[in-house]
C-alpha cells in the first residue's frame, strides 16, 4: 500500500515538473516573438519616418547666382542630408514666365526686382516671404587675350570692335541694364547692327570666351569665375537701375516648412559670406 502511495507521489512531480517546463517554454516563445516584432515595428517606423522627412526643394535661381548657389548647395545639404536641392538657372525674366505658367518652384531668386514684383503682384509669392538679398555691378568683359582695345563705352563705337555680347534685354536683367546705360549714352541704336544676344548672362560671358564677341555685358560676378575675360570697364552704376537682388517663397510649394528653412538660411552670415567671396555685395 505505501509502495504505491509513494509511486503516485512521484508521478505527481513528475508531471507537475513538465507541465512547468512546457509553460516556461511557451512564455519563452511569446516572449521572444513580441520582441522580434516590436523590433520590426520599430525599423519600420524609422524608415516610414526617414522617408516622410526626405524632401526635394526646387529652386529656380537667376544664371549668374549659379557658382555661388553650388556652393551653398553641398553645405546645406550636408548639414541637412534628408534636403536635396534641385537649382533651376536661367534669365530672371525666363523664370519667372515659368512660374506664371505653374512650373514646379519651391523658391525664386531673381536678378531684378521686377520680375520677383511680377509674382508677388500675381499673388504667385507672398509679399511677406521675399525680400532683397544681394546686390551686384555691371561690367563689359573683353577677352584676356583679346585684341580689342575698350576701355569705356564709347569705345564700343571703334571698328575693331566688331561684335557687342548682351542679354536679350526683354528677359535677361543684364541685358536689360545694359540697355539702360547704352541708351543713356546715346549708343543703343547706333550699336544695333554690332548686337549678339544671349538667352541668359552665362551665354553672353561664354560668347566672349570663345571670340564670338568681342565685348559682353554682365555682372561682376560672372567676370570673377573666368580666367578666360578681364573687365574691360566698370559700367557707371548711375546710367542704369541699381542691380538687386530678390528672394521669395512660391505659394505654390509642397514643403513650405523646408522652404522657409532654406530662405532663412541664404540670410545667415554663413550663406551670405559665400556670396560675397563670389563677387555680390550685401545691401545695407
């Protein structure tokens, strides 16, 4: 009797034991699967996250800001690797009949004011969201090893001087100006049969540099990134509009958070010590 007692007792513990082990066993399972999908939910949430914050800023921008914008490009951008900035170069007049006619632009950078006056009067920019940035010279470049003796505008009248580079007046700032100060000189129609227009002022610098000019009208600027022009003369500033430059914030963008950071950050004494290394001049 007490030999099968005892055989009952240690059949008690004994399943007692594996009823034990297999709960230990199926906890064990439930646990390591609610970790490995907490996991899961947490890289997928991270990568949902990275890719809500990846975000592309078009920016349309006038030609001659394009060496300085680079520039700026790879600083802002590693700084902010989820911001890729797509630049968009042109004549400030060019752009801006982009935007009217709904190309996507996040922000307009402008070489005159006229053309940033035109959105905002269309209520394509908020007036509130722009603001003039730089300002800028305009110069006759000749090329460097060029034959052509000009030292002043009225030695664009000389008959070596066969061929006169310029914006095309209608949608390129510079060319614009620099029909402001020919006329004021009394030469514009008298130049006519020596004009060669260009559709924006990096055109206009090129054509010096290949001989297909003898002289072109741009900025200060465009001068100082060639070795292959020198600045024939310094266009007096009082023969044309003074040379500014405009910044807003398209209405129309998708990412206006990141869009205010950008034009907040070409405000920064950072981003505007880079444009002055380039050449422009910062209002006072």
């Amino acid at each position: 009797m007490f030999k099968n007692v005892r055989i009952s007792v240690v059949l008690s513990i004994v399943l007692a034991f594996m009823f034990v082990v297999a709960g230990c066993g199926t906890a064990a399972k439930d646990s390591a699967g609610s970790q490995a999908s907490g996991t899961n939910a947490q890289t997928t949430n991270a990568q949902t996250t990275e890719a809500a914050e990846s975000v592309e800023l078009t920016i349309s921008a006038a030609a001659s800001m394009t060496d300085a914008l680079k520039d700026i490009q790879q600083a802002y951008e590693t700084k902010n690797p989820n911001i890729k900035l797509n630049f968009n170069f042109g004549a400030s007049g060019a752009l801006q009949q982009q935007i009217e006619q709904g190309a996507p632009a996040d922000l307009f950078l402008s070489a005159a004011t006229k053309n940033m006056k035109a959105l905002v009067d269309k209520q394509l920019i908020d007036a509130n969201q722009q603001k003039n940035l730089l300002s800028n010279e305009l110069v006759a470049v000749a090329a460097a090893d060029g034959s052509a003796s000009v030292a002043s505008v009225e030695d664009l009248s000389k008959s070596d001087v066969k061929n006169i580079a310029i914006g095309i007046p209608e949608s390129v700032p510079a060319g614009g100006y620099a029909k402001e100060a020919l006329t004021s000189a009394k030469l514009w129609d008298a130049l006519q049969s020596k004009m060669v227009q260009g559709k924006d002022v990096r055109q206009v610098l090129q054509y010096v540099e290949t001989g297909n000019a003898d002289v072109g009208f741009v900025y200060k600027t465009d001068a100082l990134t060639s070795d292959k022009v020198k600045v024939a003369f310094t266009v007096d500033p009082k023969t044309y509009t003074p040379v500014e430059y405009p910044i807003g914030i398209v209405k129309a963008t998708k990412h206006n958070k990141e869009a205010e950071d950008f034009y907040s950050y070409l405000q920064t004494q950072e981003a505007l010590d880079v444009f002055v290394k380039y050449g422009f001049s910062i209002p006072n």
